[in-house]
C-alpha cells in the first residue's frame, strides 16, 4: 500500500474533511454525562468510541480525531477519575488508530479549551502549558499525524498548544471556538488567526458555537486575513444575527443549550449547502462539530463530489411506496445540484 499523504499535502490538492463532536453524540447514545461532557466513554465503553470511529470513516471523514477533548486532569477529577488520565488519552488514540488501519485515513490528537488559562495570570500560562505537553506527548508517543487544538477560547492558549505542537514535531490545527465577538484575551478572530498562522500554525480558523449562518461571515474575514489553510468547524444548528452561538439559542423562552438543541439541527442538505459554499470560499479543512452525525459527513462529502463507502445507502425516494415521482424527481435534482 503506498504511503499515506500528510495533512498539508492534501490541503494542497484539495479540502481535507472531518467529524468532530464526539463528546455530543455519544451522550445522545447514552454513553458519557452532559455537564462534565469528560470523554469516560473511552474507558467504560471503548467499543462505542471505536465505531463512531468507524461510522465517521465510512461517512467520508478522513480524520480520525482522538477522544481527548476535555481528557486532562482538572476535567477528569471533578468526576474523581484523575487516576486513569494516562490510559484514557493513550487509549483514545489508540482507538482512532484503529478506526484507521490499513486505510487511507489520518489520525489527529486533540486537545480543547481547558477553562484553566486567564491571559492576566502567567501561573495559569504554565498549567496549561503542563496540560498539553501531557495529552501531546502521549498522543506523539501512540503515533499521531498532527495535533487538533480546538474551541479555544484566548489567543494566548492557541499559541502555547501551538508551540508545544511543534515541540513535538507535531503539524498543528489551531481553532478559535470564543461564543464571544472577539477571543477573551481582546483579539478579532481575524487579527487572532493571522497571528497564528504568522507563528507558524499549519492550519488556523474557526470551530463550534457558531452555526454556518453566523461563521461563514467571519470566515470570510479570517480566509482576506490569513495566506495560508484555514478550517471551518461550525455545530450544525441553525444559528442566526440575533442568536449567533448555540449557546444563545433559545426555544420556548428557555436555553437550548446543551441538551435542548435538537429543534435547531440542520437537516443533511443545510450542511451540503454548507460544504459547498466554504469550499468555494477556499476553506480546505473543513467539517462539523458539536452536534455531527454520520449522515450529515456523508452529505458534505458527497456535496463535494465524493462517493464514500456509505453512499452505497444514501437515499433513494423513487423507490419509497409513498412517495410520488414527482417527489423522487425533485430529491434528484437536489442531489445533482450538489455534485454541481
């Protein structure tokens, strides 16, 4: 088999795309707690990680993306599992590579936003620093492809897993995730981005809180802003100007956020719509997070012009009994309108 291409060789040629959002559909599934949203499934039920993995892949990601978000030792001991960090982050990459083998699929490490750094307080510089050279050593040891920092609040907190990153030999994916207008530390995403890539992120852009309405506009900003790949990671929920973060969706008078979201889920042909519009954008990484299903990564993918092992069983309204022809003929001509 011939060797796989890296991550910056195929951004080169063309958009490299990814599921994120573990954490919320595997609590959908019922396997880990929404409020602490620590990944303990990797431990409990690995079995149930590996074939998220596996539905992901068949989808058309080609990320396989390590269940380490929010795996460091502050999450993990306010559910008193500080003993087991080691093995859970080892062992989540493990899974992702097993997902992966003998595929042409890229396995990412990742770490997250750690609600530990304060941009006015330089302890907390050196914690987090700490943090990261944990979950990115391990993941560098278990033989990772490039690191995933992600939902990252402060620009400062960017640079330092940037940095370790690259410590570690490592290609870094830098996203901003702030359910703000600017990251906390003061910085416009643009201006933040190009920062990033100025310090040598291979990869920088924007990740959760904002539905595609309310990231593409400031995506627009960071692609005039940054020479180099950018990424677009939006949830896949209808979010709008008056509400621009899922966070600030509200449905009957009450907050959405984070179990009662699920009026506001984009159907598969608003993330195709999605997919084409970014890559037409130049936007090369390119995929959902919180809130991804496999159904919606098959869409994108197949709205970019691919067929995946899932498309064997994507839909086919000419042969449901109810639906008419004109129905059938309608669905089509969406779908074609996708490959366009």
């Amino acid at each position: 088999m011939a060797e796989k291409k890296g991550l910056l060789e195929r951004l080169e040629t063309d958009v490299v795309l990814v599921a994120e959002g573990y954490l919320f559909e595997l609590e959908r599934r019922g396997y880990l707690q929404a409020g602490p949203f620590v990944p303990e499934v990797v431990l409990d039920n690995p079995e149930a990680v590996l074939a998220l993995h596996q539905e992901f892949l068949a989808a058309g990601s080609e990320v396989m993306l390590a269940l380490t978000y929010y795996a460091h030792l502050d999450k993990l001991r306010v559910i008193g599992r500080e003993g087991e960090l080691e093995t859970l982050n080892r062992q989540a990459v493990q899974l992702a590579r097993q997902a992966a083998a003998g595929g042409d699929a890229l396995v990412a490490g990742d770490v997250s936003n750690t609600w530990v750094y304060d941009d006015t307080d330089a302890d907390t510089a050196r914690h987090v620093r700490a943090i990261y050279e944990e979950q990115i050593g391990w993941a560098a040891d278990e033989g990772v492809d490039f690191v995933v920092a992600e939902t990252l609040s402060y620009l400062g907190e960017g640079l330092i897993a940037l940095e370790v990153s690259h410590d570690f030999g490592l290609p870094a994916v830098i996203t901003l995730g702030s359910a703000e207008e600017t990251t906390r530390d003061g910085y416009g995403f643009a201006d933040a981005c190009r920062m990033l890539a100025d310090q040598g992120a291979e990869v920088v852009g924007l990740n959760c809180s904002r539905g595609p309405a309310t990231i593409l506009p400031l995506m627009r900003r960071i692609r005039a802003a940054v020479p180099g790949h950018v990424a677009a990671v939006p949830v896949p929920y209808r979010t709008t100007p008056a509400e621009p973060t899922f966070q600030s969706l509200h449905d009957r008078g009450r907050r959405a956020f984070p179990i009662g979201l699920d009026p506001f889920t984009m159907t598969r042909f608003d993330v195709a719509d999605f997919a084409v519009e970014a890559r037409d954008m130049d936007i090369r990484y390119l995929g959902l997070c919180c809130g991804a299903a496999p159904h919606h990564i098959r869409a994108m993918a197949e709205a970019l012009g691919r067929t995946v092992p899932a498309s064997r069983y994507s839909p086919d309204m000419s042969l449901h009994p109810m639906l008419g022809a004109d129905v059938a003929e309608r669905d089509a001509d969406y779908l074609d309108d996708w490959k366009d």
